[in-house]
C-alpha cells in the first residue's frame, strides 16, 4: 500500500483549488473528486523505500476509511455548497490531506505537523461556512481551535520527552525500545500525549467545542468530523498504548472513568436535544467514550474493539450526518420538530438515515453491532463486569435516542418540503449505506479463522466465540432503551426542554465554567499587557529599535569616516572618496575575470585531465577579452 | 583522475566550464550568456545532488598539489544548497530582468558561484582564499544598484554600495592576515599539515583575524551594516544569490575553520559564540520592527537569521548542526520565496512598501502567499520547512542544558513572526487594495514563486530525507575525516 502519492495527489488537488480561486468555481468539485478519487486509487500502488510511513494493517484501515469518506463527501458536496466553491474543495482536499498524513506517519515530528495542519483548514471550513451567523460561527470555530491546540501544545511536549528520553522520533523504533520496564520519561511522553489526545477525542470534561463545532459545521465537513477527525485522535492513541502494556496500565483507570462518564453523559444529553446534528453530535460523544472505555482494559484485544469499532463509527456517523443534513437541508430547520414525518417525503434519504441510525444503536446485522459487541465482550474477558454494565446501559440509552430520531423523522405531520436534495447527495449515501449493511459479512469474518484479518496487527491468534448471555444481555438493553423511549413518549412527547435538558446540552455547566475562566485570563492578560505596552513601549518597542538602527548608524558613519573623510591624512579615504563607485565596480570585476583565469588554470593543474585543460585553454582565451566590458548605470 | 574522481570534481568542473563558456558567450550578448549560465547553474544543481550520495560516509580527496581538493558530507550538503540558490537566482533573473541588457551581469553571477563552488571543495588555505576572493570580487557588479529595471524604486545613495565594497574588503584582508600567520607557523597552505604544526599562540592570533573576516562577511552585529545597506537596492535575483548564497559562505569558511583549524579553541569560544548568536537575533528582529520597505525588512530578518546559524558554533553538537545544516537549505528556499514574491509585486504594480501594498492580496495572491508562505517558515511554523530545522536547534539547546537560551531562541522567534505578520496582515486586509492596477506578471515568474511554495510545503511534510543529509554532514563535519585521509 501507498502512502506518497495519495498525499501528493490530494496536496496537488488542493493547493491547485485554494491558489486558483474563483476562477475554478465551475469546475471545483470534479477537481476535488478526481483528485481524491486518484489518492485512493493510488494507494494501492507500493511506496518508494525509505520513506517515514506505516505500511501496516492498522494504518492502513484508516487510511481507505479517510480516504472513501472524503471522496464519498466530496461527491455530496457537489451541489451543496454556492460561495467560494474552488476554496472549499480545496480545504475539503487539504483537511483529508492532514488526516491521512498523521495516520500514516511512522516519525512523530511529521505526525505533529500533518496534525496541525488539519486545524487551519478544518477552522476556515467551520467559520466561513458554517450553517450559522457569522458571529456566532466565529465564536465556535475560534472554540474548536484553541482547544485543539490546547491538545496540541501537550503533544509537543510528549514528542520532545520521547526524544530526549530514547533519542528518536520513530514510533516502531520506540516500540521496540519499549519492550520490556521503560523509563519515567517514556512514561511521562505517553501520559503527556494521551492527555494532548483527549481534547481531540473529547472525553468528557473536554468536550465542550464538539458539539458546537459539529453541529454549526456545513453539512458535509460535519461528516468528515465526526466521522474522520476524531477517529484520528482514537488511531494514535492506540498507537501510543500499543508502545508499551506497562504504561497502558498506568492509564487504565483514568482511560476507564473518562471513557465511562463520556459514553453515559453523551447518551444522556444526546436524549434530550432537538437540534438533529446536535443529537448526533452528542452521540459521537458516547461513541468515542465506549472507545477510550475499551482502550482503558490495557490489554490488545480492548485496543482492536477500539479501532474496528473506531472505523465502523466512521462509517455510519457520515451516514448518519450526510443523511440528516439533506433532510433538514430540505424541511429548512434542523429541529426535530420541523422535521417530523419528512422520512415519508424523501424515502430514500429517509431510509438510509434509517439504516444508519440502527447501526448506531447497534443493531443486528448491522456493522455497528458487531463493533460494540466486541467492545462488550473485551471488557467481560478482562474482567470488567461493571464497566460492561455501564456500556449496557449507554446501549440503552442509545438505543432510545435513535428509537427518538427514527420516530420522528417517520413521523406523521406533514410539511411541504422547502427544497429538494439534489442526485449527487444519492449514491455517495448509499454507498455509506451499503458499507454499513457489510456489518454482517465482518461478523462473521470474526467468527471464522479469516479473523486474523481483521485484527489488524494488534492481536496475534485472535479468539471469540459467541456468547450468549451477553448477546441476550445486549437485546435487553434495547429492548430497555426502546422502553425507556416509550415513557419519555408518554411523558412529554419525546421533546423536553426543562433545566436538565439545557445543562446536558451546557455539558453540565462545564462550558459555562470554561467560558468564565477565560474571561478572568483574558482580563488580566489585557490588564498585564497594558502594564507592559505602556510603561515598557517607549523604552523597548520604540527606543529599542532606534537605539540599534541608530548604532548601525553609527558604526556606517564611522566607516565612512575611516574610508570616506577629507582630512588629508588617511589616503585610504582620500583614494576611495575620489573613486567613484561604479569605477570601482568596473575594477573589481576585471580584476574577477583575471582571477577567474588563475582559478581555472589552478583547478586545471590540480585536477590535471584532458578536460581541464580545454578549461584552461578557455581561460587563457577569457583573460584576452578581460579588457572588453559593458556596464551600465551606476 | 580516476572515475569516480571525476564524478564527483562533476560540480566543480560544471562551474568553471560554465564560468568561462558564459563569460566567452558574453560577446555574442545577453540571450547566450543569459542561457549559458541558466543552463550551467542547473546542470552544477544536478551534478551537486548526484554526488552527495557518494561521499556522505566518506569523504574523496581529489587533488594534494598544488592545490588541496576534497569533498566530504558537510561540503556536499552546503554544495547542493549553494547550487540550489544560484540556479534560483539566475531563473528569476533570467524571468525577471529580461530588460537587463549585460551579459556582464550573468558573468558575474557564474564566477561567483565557481568561487562558492571553488570554497567549498578547498582543503588549503591558498585555494580557499582564492575562490573566496573571486566569490567577492564578482558579486560586486551583479550588486550594483541597476535603476532602470526596478521601475519606481529609488535607487539609495552609492555609498551603500561602497559600504559594501569596503566591507568586502576588510573582510577579505582580514582573512588574508590570518590565513598568512598561519602559514608562517606551519610552513604549510595545506589544512592538515597547518593544524598538525602550527602554534597555539599563532592559532589565537590568527582565530581573530579570520573569524573576523568571516563575521564580517557574515553581516553579524556589529559588522551588519553593509547587508541592510546595499541588499535592498540590488536587483531582486541579486538580492536573493546574495542572502541565501553568498553571505552564507562565511558560515561554511568560519564552520570548517572552527572544526579543523581551531578544533582546540572551540570549548573556550562555545559560549560566546552563543551570546552572540542571540544577540545577533535581537538585533535582527528590532531592525525589521521599524522597516516599511519590504526588501529592506527581509534583508533585517536575514541578519537575525545569521544568528541561527551562529548556533552551530555556540552549541556545537550532533543536533545542533544537523539543525543549522537543514536551515541553510530551508534558507535557500525561504530567501529565494521571499525576493521573488517581492520580485512579483514590483513587477505588477512597482510597489515594494507595506504601506503601499496594503490589500494586495485582492490582486497580487500569488504574491501575497508566497511572501506568506516564506514569512511562516522563517518562523518555525509547522508544518512548513522552516519549523524542522528551528526545531532541532531548539532540541539542541535544550540537550546541553541551555534551557534559558532555548526560551530566548523562542521569544525572539515569536517576535520576528509578529514582525512579519504585520507586513502579511496588511497585505492580507480585506478593506484596501481597491483600485489597485496590476499588471500581469510573466508566467515564469509566478511559476517559480508556485514551485517554491511547494518545495517549502514539500520539504516540511517529508523532511527525514534531509534531515537524514544534514545528519551526515553534521557528523561529518565534527569527525572531519578527510583530514585523516
């Protein structure tokens, strides 16, 4: 498999759309699609050696995910966006570039920087398209960057640790070092980088900018956050944990509550909002809290439930954000409420949101059941029953949102539809559609010896059996889930809007919290910054400069005083004060040209060829012509 | 001289022939020589990559009299980026200055890069100062402030010029001086044979001339003035050769001097070298605070970038080379990006001043990004090339204990990118620039502005290769084996 040239190719794509502007407006989205189209296609073609990239399983897997999700989302977007069209296929092609650079990168300095580089243009595709008023999109996108460099201010100092603690960059050579007891340094790099992590993954308290962030999102970019960018942040963490299984116990009981208070609060506020791509942004939440759940057994089967059900997420999330979007693209309104009953209207679309969302509630024999499966049943084989319980219960939870979702897109109020989804938002949700329907075909892989296959190079000998009383314990809990649905029914119609709804929507006052200690921070940075401008401004930022423009002043004048004065003293100045500078140009050029002469008769002695001494006939015959010059000006 | 002796003089050969056949189709006028020198620059690039594979583990002397020629890691890495820059520079004068009617100007501009060329492959200091003297004496006239091409732009006061001509001077009679003690300690021109017999009293006192000159050349504090004086006023090719190639030429003279010759005074220099370093960085960064003029606030950022490469000398490890190895390239790029952006905007609209070009992202974007671009690179921005190289130099005082030199080494950068931005943001406000008539800039212009914005994007996100080169060429430049050779 390639990395090199799907990188070059979504670079090229990407690079070509932003620079060209406006003037590619037309033909933007068949650029982008043909070069995302050529990224995968390429993929398949085998690297030069030598190069800093992963050429496993795992990556891999990421990789084609990244990859089919941008081009099936470059497709959609094709009638979707109006304004500056070439630029938001180019971002679209530069934000897929940084993703699949940081899953494919081996050195962690590279890493970083295709990790940073999937902020700039994930902000300006928030900001500047963002389905909101421009203050308010500001205001989000201004959100998701500083926490996601928050991140990544921890993960420079977990690279810079790693390096001075083993000397390297490279994640295998670090894993081959890390077999066996590793030093506190070791241990403190991976504590550093899952900490820069989870703001990326959004444990919970951290969490706070995802579901504004992917929700205010157009459509389209809101897929490829949720259903990419997060996972990114899952595939290095298992990276990470998979370096070494001492340090991946040390994390297990943070890993274990954060995921656990991630996956019920994400259920629990996911119930309650009306906002559709909120709900489904809170349900990334409680997804991505089962995920760093399961990476909290520190044990390699906990790491593969997290990554297959990080690519299944991936699968039926975009699906699921693709799906919604048209349809509140077409009712007008992305509130619940409005949308009721246009599942009728638009049945296909319908259909496919349908689908995806059963995936998400996991669902036989959908891929999303397979996934959590798994991820239940590594947490009983290591020992975790609570821990299995609490995923239950979120299952449960889940299930009743997605029962709330499907009720009312199904439900029985009509509305006339503002606008119809254009053709090319059909075949790349289906297409999503379809892979999610693949759940079963992947089930039955891990029941087979073809499991290896899928392990993905982080269990060797990968054994499951059925089991049935979690898979009975699992149809209780949706069947709970459906109950617990029924009653909310009963009890206000499914829509709640009271103060428990508004503090889970809040993140339990954690945002609020947030947003008053960066007043406090702001006030006083302002109050100190003013200290300093004022009194230091005049002495540093104004005098500074002139006191360092005005020595070079100086010494200038002293210069031309030792070579430029009149007294009659220094003849050196006299000399060069009556020669003017273009004759003294015309000099040393002559006097360059003779020299160039003497260089290549000493190089043609020294180096003593046949060649050379053409060379030196050539100089012989340049030194005649020395005299011969054509200066112009000054 | 045997095959593989011949394959790698290729860069040196290439250059003298080069050299002399541009300076021989000077008579026929400007378009020969002009494509001689383009063509001979690029083949001397080509012929400089394809021999760095073959002495980076170890290093080929190719001549012991009468002059002493060899070529090791650390000469090969700089050889490529001279190379790098020369043939950038003649592409944008070859696109750029196409109303310069002096073949005299090409003239120079080869015999320069045969000089740089010629330095590079010297081991004695006979060879060494003679190629430097060429290196010198030829770029006084591509230099020359030329008013008629840069339309609009004042042409500055001679006495920049002959500011730059006495600089010049100094620093060559100082390097004479010194390399003269030496010889008369040691009885020999040859580096080896100089380092195993000469004195340390004659050591000391010729460290001080020679270190000098190279400083001098160099343009660091308070030997800068001559850079800031006559970059600006030079043809924007000239200025780019100069910043990127040129001056950098006395990093390499003082670095191989300082790691053969004065290998045994180096730890009693270490922490001066780095005081200055970051003195010289300051300085840079308050001299840019105060420019309006675009080349000019460039030329201040490459006195602040001279103490990057002081760092080499200041901290003198495996990291820190490595670092200031890699920067030198990112240098080439980044310098060369920044003058033909600027290049870009007189050419459109015979403008070159922040004020002026306020907005000018409306209708000069290419220009706009390439100065973008190079602004945060220069600035360690991931993931641009600039950040690698910063990066490491940053690692490498945090290894040695230098943690208050690494906090500095940051601020400073901070400070030098707020410097910058504020020339970007200008260009990059949304409510000036209406109004403002353009002309179209020629397309191989924008072409070579588009291919260095690449190369900076392409350097920073596949950076192992040369990180890997600049490894070599740091080991080989602490091990120095060709001495033993």
């Amino acid at each position: 498999m390639s990395s090199l040239y799907p990188l070059l190719s979504m670079c090229l794509a990407g690079t070509f759309l932003v620079v060209t502007g406006d003037r590619l407006d037309r033909w933007a989205s068949w650029v982008a699609s043909l070069g995302l189209a050529l990224a995968l296609a390429s993929s398949f073609i085998p690297d030069p050696v030598g190069l800093p990239f992963f050429n496993d399983a795992l990556s891999t897997a990421f990789l084609l995910l990244i990859l089919s999700v941008s081009l099936l989302v470059c497709v959609y977007s094709h009638r979707y966006v109006e304004l500056d069209r070439a630029r938001f296929f180019g971002l679209l092609c530069l934000f897929s570039l940084g993703m699949a650079g940081s899953v494919v990168s081996r050195n962690l300095v590279l890493f970083y920087v295709f990790w940073e580089f999937m902020l700039l243009p994930s902000y300006l595709l928030i900001e500047h398209w963002a389905e909101c008023p421009k203050g308010r999109a500001l205001a989000v996108a201004t959100k998701y960057f500083i926490f996601t460099h928050l991140g990544g201010a921890l993960m420079v100092v977990s690279i810079v640790t790693f390096y001075m603690s083993t000397g390297t960059f490279d994640l295998l050579e670090l894993a081959s070092l890390a077999v066996g007891e590793v030093g506190r340094g070791f241990e403190l790099a991976c504590v550093l980088m899952i900490a820069g992590l989870a703001f990326k993954v959004a444990v919970f308290p951290l969490h706070v900018w995802l579901p504004d962030a992917h929700s205010e999102a157009p459509t389209p970019i809101s897929a490829m956050l949720s259903g990419l960018m997060v996972h990114v942040g899952i595939y290095v963490m298992v990276r990470v944990l998979g370096l070494s299984h001492h340090v991946a116990e040390h994390l297990c009981t943070p890993l274990l509550i954060g995921g656990a208070l991630t996956l019920i609060y994400g259920s629990a506020a996911a119930l309650m909002e009306l906002d559709i791509k909120r709900v489904l942004a809170f349900s990334s939440i409680s997804q991505l809290g089962y995920m760093v759940a399961s990476m909290g057994l520190a044990s390699a089967l906990g790491l593969l439930a997290a990554a297959l059900h990080a690519i299944s997420h991936g699968l039926f999330k975009s699906l699921l954000f693709l799906t919604a979007g048209t349809l509140a693209h077409a009712a007008g309104s992305r509130d619940l409420r409005v949308l009721r009953g246009i599942g009728g209207e638009l049945k296909v679309f319908g259909a496919l949101f349908t689908i995806g969302a059963l995936s998400l509630a996991a669902i036989p024999p959908l891929n999303g059941f397979f996934t959590k499966e798994f991820i239940v049943e590594a947490a009983l084989e290591e020992g975790y029953l609570r821990l299995a319980i609490l995923m239950l219960l979120g299952s449960a939870l889940t299930m009743a949102y997605v029962a709330r979702l499907i009720c009312f897109v199904y439900g029985s109020s009509y509305r006339p539809l503002k606008e119809h989804p254009a053709r090319s938002m059909i075949p790349p949700s289906v297409a999503l559609g379809v892979a999610c329907a693949l759940g079963l075909p992947l089930g039955v892989m891990l029941l087979t010896p073809a499991r290896d296959l899928v392990a993905l190079g982080l269990k060797e000998h990968l054994e499951l059996h059925v089991n049935a009383s979690l898979l009975a314990a699992s149809m209780l809990a949706l069947l709970a889930g459906l109950a617990l649905w029924f009653a909310y029914w009963r009890i206000s119609y499914g829509v709640y809007l009271g103060r428990l709804s508004s503090l889970l929507s809040s993140g339990l006052g954690i945002d609020h919290a947030y947003s008053r200690l960066a007043k406090i921070f702001l006030r006083s940075s302002r109050a100190l910054l003013e200290t300093v401008e004022g009194k230091l401004r005049t002495s540093f930022l104004e005098g500074l400069p002139d006191s360092a423009m005005s020595m070079a002043k100086r010494v200038a004048r002293l210069h031309e005083k030792l070579f430029f004065s009149k007294a009659k003293f220094l003849p050196m100045a006299a000399r060069l004060r009556s020669m003017h500078p273009s004759r003294a140009v015309r000099w040393a050029l002559n006097a360059g040209l003779a020299l160039l002469a003497l260089c290549l008769a000493w190089l043609a002695a020294s180096l003593g060829s046949f060649r050379l001494a053409l060379l030196v006939v050539l100089a012989l015959a340049l030194a005649s012509i020395a005299s011969w010059r054509r200066v112009k000006g000054g | 001289m045997e095959a593989k002796g011949a394959l790698i003089a290729a860069p040196l050969l290439i250059a003298s022939i080069t050299a002399a056949s541009t300076a021989a189709a000077a008579k026929a006028g400007v378009k020969p020589a002009r494509l001689a020198a383009v063509i001979g620059s690029i083949a001397c690039l080509v012929a400089s990559f394809a021999v760095a594979p073959l002495v980076e583990d170890s290093p080929a002397i190719l001549s012991r009299t009468p002059a002493l020629l060899f070529l090791d890691a650390y000469g090969a890495l700089l050889l490529e980026k001279f190379t790098m820059a020369a043939a950038a520079s003649l592409l944008l004068a070859m696109v750029y200055l196409d109303r310069v009617d002096d073949p005299a100007y090409y003239v120079s501009m080869v015999a320069s890069l045969l000089g740089i060329v010629g330095v590079v492959y010297s081991g004695d200091l006979l060879s060494f100062f003679a190629f430097y003297a060429l290196m010198n004496l030829s770029s006084y006239y591509f230099m020359a402030p030329r008013p008629s091409e840069e339309v609009g732009v004042d042409t500055g006061p001679n006495d920049s010029l002959t500011l730059y001509l006495v600089s010049d001077v100094v620093s060559m009679v100082l390097v004479a001086s010194g390399f003269l003690i030496l010889y008369t300690s040691s009885g020999a021109t040859g580096i080896p044979e100089v380092v195993a017999r000469a004195s340390t009293e004659a050591l000391w006192a010729s460290l001080a001339l020679v270190i000098s000159g190279f400083w001098v050349k160099l343009a660091i504090f308070p030997a800068h003035a001559w850079f800031p004086g006559i970059n600006p006023w030079a043809p924007s090719p000239s200025s780019a050769f100069m910043a990127s190639a040129v001056r950098v030429v006395g990093f390499y003279g003082a670095t191989r001097m300082l790691f053969t010759v004065y290998r045994p005074l180096l730890p009693a220099l270490k922490s001066f070298m780095l005081y200055a370093a970051l003195v010289n960085i300051a300085v840079g960064c308050l001299l840019a605070l105060g420019q309006d003029d675009l080349k000019r606030l460039v030329t201040c950022s490459s006195v602040g970038e001279g103490g990057v490469l002081m760092m080499a000398w200041g901290v003198a490890s495996t990291t820190a080379l490595q670092g200031v190895f890699f920067h030198v390239l990112n240098l080439v790029l980044i310098k060369c990006l920044f003058f033909s952006s600027i290049a870009y905007f007189i050419s459109a609209s015979d403008r070159r001043t922040v004020y002026t070009l306020r907005g000018a992202s409306r209708s000069m974007l290419l220009g706009s990004t390439g100065f973008l671009i190079a602004s945060l690179s220069t600035c360690a921005m991931p993931p641009l090339n600039g950040f690698h190289s910063k990066f490491l130099v940053f690692l490498s005082l945090v290894e040695s204990g230098l943690l208050w030199a690494a906090c500095a080494f940051v601020v400073l950068d901070l400070l030098m990118l707020a410097v910058l931005m504020k020339a970007v943001h200008a260009m990059y406000d949304r409510y000036a620039g209406e109004g403002l008539k353009v002309r179209e800039p020629g397309l191989g212009l924008k072409l070579l502005i588009a291919v260095l914005i690449a190369s900076c994007l392409l350097v920073g996100l596949a950076p192992s290769m040369f990180m890997e080169g600049a490894y070599k060429a740091a080991l080989a430049c602490l091990n120095e084996a060709w001495m033993k050779g």
